[in-house]
C-alpha cells in the first residue's frame, strides 16, 4: 500500500511539473499517467463503483473499467475506458486526448453542479475511438466544439449536452447516434449521416425547431425515436411544427416511435406506409395524427407494436389489422376512431395489451374471436361503446377495465 501511494505522488508530481509549464494539455504523458490524472481531477478517491486496482503497480486491464493492451514496443495502451459512478464529478481533463489507441470510451458522471465546460474538445478528436458515451449530470449543459475529428466513430450517445448541433453531422461514419436531456434543434443536415442504423433524440427543454426533411435521406435508417415530450414545464405540449411526413419515406425503418414532434396535422400516407414491409413498432402519441388508419399500414407481418394515441384518428380500425400474427400490443386511446372492432383481431392471438379507450364513436360487441387470444392482460374500453359481454369465458376477464 505504502508503494503504491509513492507511485500515485511520483505520478501526480510529474503531472504539476508538466502543468506549470504554460504549454496546455500534456503531450508526453504515458496512458497510466493520463489514467492517474483522471483518478485526481475526477474525485477518484471518493469513487464507489470502479475503483480496484487504481493508480497501483497492476498492469492497465487489472484497473476496474480499463481494458489495454501491450503495443509492439511492450507499452500498455488503453483501448476501453468505463467510469460509471454516482461520485464521478469534476471536469474529464483536456489529457485524455493523449489515450490515441482508445476505442471505446464512456463517463457516466453525477453530482457535478456545472457541467459547462465539463467535456474537453480532446474527447471529440480521439481518432480511433467507435464507440463514445458522455452522460452528464448537473446545472447546464456542456457544449460540443466548433469541429470534430473522429474518422472511426460509430456508436455516439451524449446527454446533457448544449446544440447547435451542426458538427454532428460530419460524423458521417456514425451507424448510431443518440442524444438525451439536450437543448436544440435537430440540425438541418442530419441528412448526411447516410450510415445511420438509429437516431434517437430525446429533448430536456421545450421543443426547438421542426424534424428535417432531410431525415429522408437516411436511407439505412432502422430505429428512429424521437421524444420532445421529457421535462416540458406545465406539460405536454408538441412542438410548434409538421409533422415529419419524410419518415415514411424510408423503407427500411422497423421501429418507429415519434412524440410531441408536431401540432400540425398530417394523415398516414397508405402508398409509402405499404412500401415498409419490415416495420416491427410503430408509437405515435401527441402528434396531431389525423384522418383514417390504411389497411397497409399492417402490410408488415414482422408487426409487434402499433400504439398511436392521443392523436385524432377517425372511422374504423382496419379488418387488415388480423394480417399480423406478431402483434402483441394496439393501443388507439384517445382518438376519434368510430364503428366496431373487426373479428380479425382475434387471429392476433400473442396480443397482450389492448386499449381502446376514450374513443366514444367506438361501438358495439367486441368480437368472441378475441377469447382466442389467451394472453390478452392489458385491456381497456373506458369511455366507449364497446360491449365485452361475449368474452366473458376469457381467462383474464376478471383483470379487464370496463368500466
């Protein structure tokens, strides 16, 4: 122990001496140096999570959170850098950009009352890094650089970050990008992210801007989920724009899930909607939906999830619906949606959860063929005119809300 304390003061003197030489971040620092810094500036002694094998004579990969591996000259090198930890505070030092050999690198930070200049601009210029997670805490947020340098990345989340966001999109070797707890508008050109696979967006403000057109350009795009719903002050209100009808545009999508992007309505165009035959998850809540559900929005036989509510859907739902097998949750409360329940609902028989509440035109029998679907547990018709007399021998009866 006391060895191992004469190393981290051996370490940490080196480092002040670097430091007070006025020439910024340190370019000389070997990795475990650079890993001792970050132990210092980030309250590495108060860590609880993450903290075995820290600044000790251990080889790099015994440190929890690290992995390396020997170079050709016998030199450790970092190649994954992990530190998720309540107690990680303090700001990631501009030195981590001497990690060159990173490949995958994540701060999960808590605490911290000012994250503003929390992120060095050296994080976002690590060249072989693919895969990077900065999720940050505290009051503000911090703001992304001017320019990026990362021709290896692929995998990019953030949260707690500040746009403009124009900078993300010379990313283009990004396969997934995901933003959480952000300020800002989706930039114009996320268009050229021509290899994107996800684009997750969720807002920490009060939407900004509209959902670009460009997204359509997307054209490997399979998970879009897009969320301006999350800390609105006095509630839910959709952003001030259209709806993003270029997401029907991409015929590759399979999981789909779009809220408060639009208070400007739009219908569900039947043509483009019959084009996506892999669409798996389709959840639409709080936009300003309209006009009737096409029978080939259920063109799809992958069909696990169809939810669009509180939206303004009218006429009946379609007797197609029974054409997905995998079906195992519809949700349409809150609608406008008239006439009766088709019988061909009961072919999806893995349905878990049915709710149809607060659609008041919505009238007559439900049909007996939905006694079929045994593991129908969730259901709901509060505040229509359906009837579930005829499934009054379904094992879960009991359970339902009818009233």
């Amino acid at each position: 122990m006391k060895k191992s304390l004469l190393i981290i003061g051996a370490a940490l003197m080196m480092l002040g001496a670097v430091s007070c030489s006025g020439d910024g971040a340190k370019k000389d620092l070997t990795d475990r140096e650079v890993l001792a810094l970050i132990y210092e500036q980030m309250n590495g002694a108060n860590w609880v999570k993450d903290t075995a094998g820290w600044c000790s004579e251990k080889p790099l990969s015994e440190w929890d959170g690290v992995e390396a591996e020997t170079d050709a000259n016998g030199v450790e090198r970092v190649v994954s850098l992990k530190l998720r930890d309540d107690s990680l505070m303090g700001n990631i030092p501009a030195e981590i950009g001497n990690l060159t050999e990173l490949k995958n690198l994540t701060f999960r930070t808590h605490g911290k009352k000012d994250i503003s200049n929390a992120v060095p601009a050296e994080v976002f210029s690590l060249p072989k890094v693919e895969r990077l997670t900065i999720s940050m805490h505290g009051e503000g947020r911090y703001k992304l650089p001017a320019e990026m340098n990362m021709p290896a990345i692929e995998n990019l989340e953030l949260s707690g970050v500040e746009g403009p966001f124009d900078v993300l999109c010379n990313l283009t070797t990004l396969k997934e990008l995901s933003l959480y707890n952000f300020k800002g508008a989706i930039p114009e050109n996320v268009g050229n992210l021509t290899e994107l696979k996800k684009l997750w967006w969720e807002t920490g403000e009060a939407p900004e801007g509209r959902v670009p057109a460009s997204i359509n350009k997307l054209a490997k795009l399979e998970h879009i989920q897009i969320d301006y719903s999350t800390g609105i002050a006095g509630g839910i209100k959709a952003a001030d724009a259209p709806f993003p009808v270029e997401v029907w545009d991409i015929p590759t999508l399979q999981y789909v899930f779009l809220r408060c992007v639009a208070n400007q309505p739009s219908t569900l165009p039947a043509e483009k909607i019959a084009a996506m035959k892999d669409l798996k998850n389709v959840t639409i809540i709080d936009c300003a939906i309209e006009g009737t559900i096409p029978a080939e929005m259920f063109s799809s036989p992958k069909l696990y999830s169809f939810s669009i509510y509180r939206c303004n859907l009218t006429g009946a739902i379609p007797a197609a619906i029974g054409n997905c097998p995998e079906l195992s949750t519809v949700n349409l409360s809150y609608n406008k949606l008239s006439g009766e329940v088709p019988a061909s609902l009961g072919n999806c028989t893995k349905l878990f959860t049915l709710s149809l509440n607060d659609n008041a035109e919505l009238a007559g029998a439900l049909p007996a063929s939905l006694v079929k679907c045994e593991k129908l547990s969730l259901f709901s018709i509060k505040n229509t005119g359906l009837s579930a007399a005829s499934l009054q021998s379904h094992p879960n009866y009991s359970k339902w809300r009818l009233d």
